[in-house]
C-alpha cells in the first residue's frame, strides 16, 4: 500500500498538540486497514524520521488513529511545521 493511502491527514486538535510537545509524537488519521508496521514505514518514508513506536487506536466513529513516536534526533514540532500544523 502507497504510503499517501496509508496517512490519511495529521491530527491538529489541543490533545494530539500536548501529545505532541509533551512525548514527541504525531497523531495521524490512518487507512483502517493499516498495521503499526505499515504506519511506521509510511511515515518514516512521507517525513524522512526514524519512528519509535505506534500505538493505534479506533474511535467511536469508526476512525483509525495513531500516535506515532520519533526518535529522539527528530522533533515532532519540526516535522509539524512542514506540514501546515503549527
């Protein structure tokens, strides 16, 4: 799957930005049916970061998010910015 399908938009609400200052993590909506592994390739590839870890999760409304965790050499504000959400 092309990683353009597999992140669907960045997350810009108050959580994913505390989430995002506090841990130096990302909030993606994701294609539903995306595994973690698939998530960590396509936003290592779409953003040039290294990911530690992704944790997914489903809301009531049937969305698939995760929270993607940089390396510590990668900011999560940084790589924000070129996207539009700051």
């Amino acid at each position: 799957m092309e990683p353009q399908k597999i992140i669907l938009y960045p997350l810009m609400g108050e959580k994913a930005t505390f989430i995002r200052e506090k841990d130096n993590k990302l909030t993606f909506v994701v294609d539903k049916g995306a595994n973690k592994s698939q998530i960590k390739e396509a936003v290592e590839e779409l953003y040039k970061v290294r990911v530690v870890q992704v944790n997914t999760m489903k809301t009531m409304k049937g969305v698939k998010k995760a929270h993607v965790k940089l390396s510590s050499e990668d900011s999560a504000e940084e790589v924000s910015s070129h996207f539009g959400v700051l």
